[in-house]
C-alpha cells in the first residue's frame, strides 16, 4: 500500500492529465451525440415542412390533379411536362425521406414502403417513375421495386 501512495506522490501530475483528457473526450462525444440528434430533429422538421409543401403545391394547382388519379388515361391525354416535372420533384422527395429513414430506423421503411406502393401505382405517377428510374439512386429503385411487388 505504501508503495502504491509513493507511486500516485510521484506521478500525480500524469494521473491528472490523464483524468482530464479522459473526462473531455467523454464530455466532447456526449456534446457530438447531443448535436446530432438535434441536426436529426432539424432535418426532420425541414423534410415535414418540404412535404406539406409539395402536397399543398400539387393540390392547388389544377393541372396538377390527374397525378392522383387511379383512372388517367395516358393514351388519351399523354403526361403533360408540367405533371412529368412536377413527378421528378416528388420522387427526389421520396428518395429524400427514403434516406433519412433509412439512416433513422429501418422501422421507419416501412410507412414510406406503403406510401410508395400507392402512389408509385397511379398510371401519371408509374408512367414517369419508368420513364426516369434508370437515372436514380440504384439503390432507391431495388427500394421501390420491392415496395410495388407487395401489393
């Protein structure tokens, strides 16, 4: 025991470096994790202000209303630019918050699978998804691929 006192009586210096660099790097990750669950929270609130945009925007324009329509007929009425740029707008969107569940919880994959099933499945939506899918994400598209072979 005597030679443990000598020990920490000549070293003590040390001990407290060591202390106190151990104490700041546990206190800087726990400030780190702190800072990304608010930047999670943040980007969070940005894509649900982002989502309630696009909706707004696609309910009030009216040459934007046969998007949602399980019964256009795109030999009678081909999509339109507008529609097709508007689509390429929702599905960067999708693929948004496709990765922000998939870096969140692979829980959250789920409710986004469902959301894409039905809108990817509308004949505006579906004819533009195929038009444009090879230029996407590879893997976003594996995602939507296996979403649309639930139904």
């Amino acid at each position: 025991m005597a030679d443990l006192f000598a020990w920490v009586k000549s070293n003590w210096f040390s001990i407290t470096q060591t202390i106190g660099i151990v104490g700041g790097l546990f206190f800087t990750g726990m400030s780190c994790r702190q800072v990304a669950k608010a930047q999670e929270a943040q980007n969070l609130q940005a894509f649900a202000e982002r989502h309630r945009s696009l909706w707004t925007e696609a309910h009030q324009r009216p040459e934007l209303s046969r998007i949602f329509s399980y019964e256009a007929d795109l030999l009678a009425a081909p999509v339109s630019i507008i529609e097709e740029e508007f689509l390429n707008v929702i599905f960067v969107h999708f693929e948004m918050g496709w990765r922000q569940a998939k870096s969140a919880d692979q829980d959250a994959l789920k409710p986004l699978a469902s959301d894409v099933r039905d809108f990817f499945s509308r004949p505006l939506p579906s004819a533009v998804w195929e038009k444009t899918k090879e230029d996407r994400n590879s893997k976003f598209v594996r995602f939507v691929k296996k979403a649309l072979a639930k139904t």
